[in-house]
C-alpha cells in the first residue's frame, strides 16, 4: 500500500516537474495528437476554426427519385433474372453443393494466410517467393513472341477442356 502510494506520488512530482517547464509539453502529456480526427472529435470542432482546406464544400448532391426509380428497376431485373437462372436449373442440389463448397474454400484459405501472415519472416519470404515466380512467368511467357503464341495455345486448349468441346 505504501509502494503504490509512494509510486503515485512520484508520478505526480514528474508530472508537476514536465508541466512546469513548459506548457506545450504539459498539453501533450494530455491531449491526444492534433493530427487524429475521429468522427465525433471532427464534428464538435466549430467550423469557424478549420481552415479553408479542411472545410467542407457547399456544393451538396442529392439524389433524385428519378435515379432512385431506376436503381430499384435495376435491382428488380436482376433478381427476376436469377429467378428465372434458378427456376431453370435442373440439378439445383449440385449448384448448392458447389456454392457451399466454394464459401468453405474461401473460408479456409483466409485461415491459412492469416495463420501464415502470423509467423514472423514468412509473409515476407512469401512475398519474395511470388516476385520471383512473376519474374519468371513475364521472362518465360511474355517476353519474347513465340512464348507469348505458345501461351496463348495453352490457353485455348485449356478453355476447350474445360468447355468439354476439345476435339479427339
């Protein structure tokens, strides 16, 4: 108890001896940084005290109902859109199979490189890895104009496989 006590009024000495020998070091000692703003921090300044860049400007824009009426028939379109993509689906299961499957893929690689981003060094190494490998993808493929014919093949017969319209 006396430790703490004695603790709290040496901090109260220091304080007094760093506010006595100037009063921008005590301000600063207390006040948050003049550069942060925060949202509320922002709005209780009168604007009166800003300068001419910071405030804001008069011109305001305000939407019309005109541009309300088309974004909602915009967005009517495209749900009776996938309504009538849905409606013609045959195996609905599957698309739902597939979706899942994607969001939990999705999920999981986001663990992994947040648990890769955690280990010291190896985000840093990895970034190395994948400037490395672009380097050699653009000195492989794209540098020269048979490389870049020889990937542009690749990629046509990898679209015709995929499309299941590659010819035997």
């Amino acid at each position: 108890m006396a430790t703490a006590y004695s603790g709290a009024s040496m901090a109260a000495v220091l304080g007094a001896s760093l506010s006595s020998s100037s009063t921008r070091s005590r301000h600063s000692l207390l006040l948050p940084p003049r550069h942060s703003f925060s949202h509320t921090a922002f709005s209780t300044i009168a604007p009166s005290h800003l300068s001419e860049s910071r405030r804001f400007s008069p011109l305001r824009t305000r939407a019309t109902s005109s541009e309300e009426t088309s974004i909602s028939v915009q967005v009517e379109e495209i749900f009776s859109d996938l309504k009538e993509k849905w409606d013609g689906l045959e195996n609905k299961s599957t698309v739902i199979i597939y979706g899942g499957g994607a969001i939990v893929a999705v999920w999981l690689s986001s663990i992994v490189v947040g648990a890769i981003n955690s280990v010291p060094l190896l985000p840093k190494v990895m970034e190395i890895v994948g400037l490395g490998y672009t380097g050699w993808f653009v000195y492989r493929y794209l540098l020269f104009k048979s490389s870049r014919k020889e990937l542009a093949t690749d990629i046509e017969i990898l679209k015709k496989k995929i499309a299941g319209t590659s010819e035997k």
